[in-house]
C-alpha cells in the first residue's frame, strides 16, 4: 500500500491551555506550540484555537512522489485536486487533508506478554508485569479518527476513491472503517448534522495500558469517562474513551486487527450492535449523539 500511515492531526477547540493540559496528562509528550508527540509517530497532534471544536487537518504519508500524483489524478475525477502543499478538503467533514512523503513507522519487534491460562503456567513464581508497572502510559502512535460527514457517501468516495484508503468493514449508511496503512482502520466517517471530531484514538502496549491510562485520567477527574473497559468486534481492539474539555472523545486502544493481505481480508457488513462492540459496559447515549451536537450546529450555522 502506497499509503502508509497518518502522520498527524490538527485538531480546533475554544480551550486551548484546558485542553492541551489534559493531552498531556493522557501521556503525548508536549513539543511546544500546543504540539504534542507519540513514543513512535513523533509530533502527531497540534492543537489550535477555534470557535467551536473539530478536526481541521488529517495527516497521511506516502512513500514517494508517484504516489503523489495518483493521488491527484484518482482526485480529479472527483473535480478536486491537491493545492500545493499537498491539501485537499473534504467538502462533507470540512477536513483539510494533507498527503505528504513521510517516513514509515519502524518498530523493532518486542516480546508478546505472557498470561498464564487453564493448563497453561506460562509465568511461573512471579507476579503479571502489568501490575508491576509504574511507568507513566505513553501512547505509542495515533491509531484514526472519527469524524462527522454532512455527505457520508460523498466523504466515502473522497477518501477511497480519492485519497486511495481501502474499506475494511462496513455498517450501511452509518459508518465506513477505512485504512491507509495496515490497522483495521485509521478513517472513520459517520452521517452527522455537522462536520464535527467524533474521537481520536491512540494506540497501547497492551489492555493493560489501557486500564492504567484511564486510571490515572480518572483519578480526580471521573467527569472524563465516557466508555470502557470494552473490546469492540470491528477491528477486535480493547477500547477506553474518555472526554477533553473540549467535548472530543479520546481512545486508549491495543489489540488492533491488522490486514497485510487484500487477498485474505474479506470486508464484512455489520446491521446489528456487534458493529458497536463485542463486550462492556452499556453504550451511554452520549457517545451516539454527543451532548454538545446542538451547540455544534447552532456554532455551524452562525458561521
């Protein structure tokens, strides 16, 4: 796949210091200027100042300048076409794309954890590593976003037929997991009133990490929770969301599906709650229909 991975996200929000504090306090690691990185994708969130809150620019790396210009003629079809910074919009979510020659994301391969199970002592005469760790939890890289489309079939096309992300899964009219790299999905685009930031989600070590971040969020702040412990079907990951001040949702996620064969992938089409998630707690409303959609649309049209 010419496409590689996100490389980063410019994310709008009337808060800036509330919010960039609490990105900090979720594990990215300040850079200044309200940037913050990731253990293994370097400078992936920027946070700027907007009237109301949303996703203003979507990072994507390619391999090189070939891949570039397929990009643009697959987006004149489409009677749109890369300025020269390497932007488009996407007129359904209003989100700034930005394709750009990147580096890949190399990692070095690390030992798996080891769990003890029925008949199976794979740790013996010690304690799980899990409960040992004191470390704070640093996300390694962002994993996608889901963002809100005002043309959910039109911003689908871009994306695909445009940009060239693949559909992993699907659930008719409501959401359409696409990948530029070898996660399940990095895009997300759902039917909404308003182009808006649904949830940014970044990757963990392990479930672990995911208890342990939101643990640490938690403490002192329990208006941040909005969903979790959890593990969803589509794309298999163990989730936890929580809140900025903002109102965007943020995901410690691990476990991804991970698809480096076309050719053994098949695309299913989810039409029941299986597409939401496999086991956790109830779906809160909330997380459906933010509490702020109102407010959201009310900010759109007086714009």
């Amino acid at each position: 796949m010419a496409l590689h991975r996100l490389t980063g996200i410019t994310v709008g929000v009337p808060n800036v210091a509330e919010t960039a504090a609490y990105y900090a306090d979720f594990g990215l690691t300040p850079a200044g200027d309200g940037v913050f990185s990731t253990v293994d994708g370097g400078e992936q969130l920027r946070i700027v100042h907007s009237p109301t809150r949303r996703l203003i620019e979507l990072g994507i790396g390619v391999d090189d300048p070939d891949d570039l210009a397929r990009i643009d003629a697959d987006l004149a079809r489409l009677d749109l076409k890369l300025d020269a910074d390497g932007t488009v919009t996407d007129p359904g979510t209003k989100v700034s794309v930005r394709v750009s020659i990147a580096d890949r994301i190399e990692r070095s391969a690390e030992p798996a954890p080891v769990y003890n199970g029925p008949g199976r002592a794979s740790r013996l005469n010690d304690r799980a590593p899990g409960v040992l760790r004191e470390t704070p939890v640093r996300p390694r890289k962002l994993g996608h976003v889901v963002v809100g489309s005002t043309d959910h079939e039109a911003s689908s096309r871009f994306f695909t037929d445009g940009i060239g992300l693949k559909v992993s899964d699907e659930v008719p009219g409501i959401a359409a997991f696409l990948r530029c790299s070898t996660d399940h999905h990095n895009v997300l685009v759902q039917p909404a009133p308003v182009p808006f930031l649904h949830h940014t989600s970044w990757e963990v070590e392990d479930v672990d990490e995911i208890g342990r971040g939101a643990h640490r969020m938690l403490e002192g702040h329990p208006e941040r929770h909005v969903w979790g412990l959890g593990r969803h079907h589509i794309g298999s990951n163990f989730f936890w969301y929580l809140k900025d001040p903002a109102g965007n949702f943020s995901e410690y996620y691990s476990d991804l599906d991970c698809i480096v064969d076309d050719a053994i992938w098949k695309p299913e089409v989810f039409t029941d709650m299986r597409a939401l998630y496999n086991w956790g707690p109830p779906v809160p409303p909330s997380f459906i229909e933010p509490e702020d959609m109102a407010a959201l649309m009310a900010g759109a049209h007086s714009a």
